[in-house]
C-alpha cells in the first residue's frame, strides 16, 4: 500500500468527420474496430473518450500536496482532479525552481505526511521525485493542448 499517483490525458473522438454526410472518421473507426459489434452497430452516440495515463508517481507526496492544494481546494479524498495546462506549467516551473533553489525547497514544494504517504525528508528520493515529475509534465504538456483535458487521481 501506498500513495500512487496518475496524471491522465483525455481525447474525445468524433465519430463523424463530416456530420452533413454522416462520414465516419477515421480515428473513430480505428477505436471502434475493437468491439465485437463493429463500428455500425455501436449505436447512436457522437463519439468516444480515449484516456492515457501519461504520468506515474508513488509517494511523491510534494506533488500531491502541490496539486491538491492548487487545484482541489485542499480536498484531498482520493478523486479525481482535473488540472488545467496552465497549472501543468505552473507546476513544471516550481519544480525547476525548487531544483535550482534546493535549500527553499521546504517552502516551495513541501512534504505531506499521510498514511501510506512515504517519508518527508528532503532526501534522494525528494529530488529523484521532482525529476521524474519534469518528465512527466513535458510529455504531457507536449500533447496538443486543445485536444486533451488532464486529470489527477491518488490513491492509498
């Protein structure tokens, strides 16, 4: 047990591209090949939802309490958070700072006990936390920002 953490990337595809002709799109037709019916018996709904997980983290309690604090009202009961690009790059650019800053770093992104939270020392596995977060938020942020809404979840 502890705390794991997920940073989503949601699309939604289009089962028409072009409403007028009823054409179905192609990207629509890819995810639908996967179901047994086939794509023209799946009903009459507009399109589908793809979800990726595009970050991973496990007890980089700093983070969590970033994101519950800054974009969940300080609740922090295991839902789901939706998280606007531009606090992707807000956090993206405190995480830089706290590495170019590592003595503020109790100011900047400080730790959360928690149950199942892991430890709050300001240790190895602090800063191997904020680097792999950067990874994580440039991957995401590089996705088109228009076409995908992000999404945070933790569970212990």
């Amino acid at each position: 047990m502890g705390l794991d953490m997920y940073l989503e990337a949601r699309k939604y595809v289009s089962k028409f591209a072009n409403y007028q002709t009823e054409e179905l799109s192609d990207d629509y037709m890819e995810i639908a090949k996967h179901f047994p019916a086939g794509a023209d018996e799946l009903g009459d709904f507009g399109g589908a939802e793809v979800k990726i997980v595009v970050g991973y983290w496990r007890k980089v309690n700093q983070i969590h309490n970033w994101i519950v604090e800054n974009c969940a009202e300080g609740v922090d009961e295991c839902q789901s958070i939706p998280i606007h690009p531009s606090k992707l790059m807000e956090l993206r650019a405190m995480v830089e700072e706290t590495l170019e800053n590592k003595d503020k770093a109790a100011d900047y992104l400080p730790t959360t006990e928690g149950f199942f939270f892991g430890g709050t020392e300001y240790d190895d596995y602090y800063w191997a936390g904020l680097e792999r977060t950067k990874l994580i938020l440039d991957r995401a942020l590089s996705l088109p920002e228009d076409d995908y809404a992000f999404t945070y979840q933790a569970s212990w």
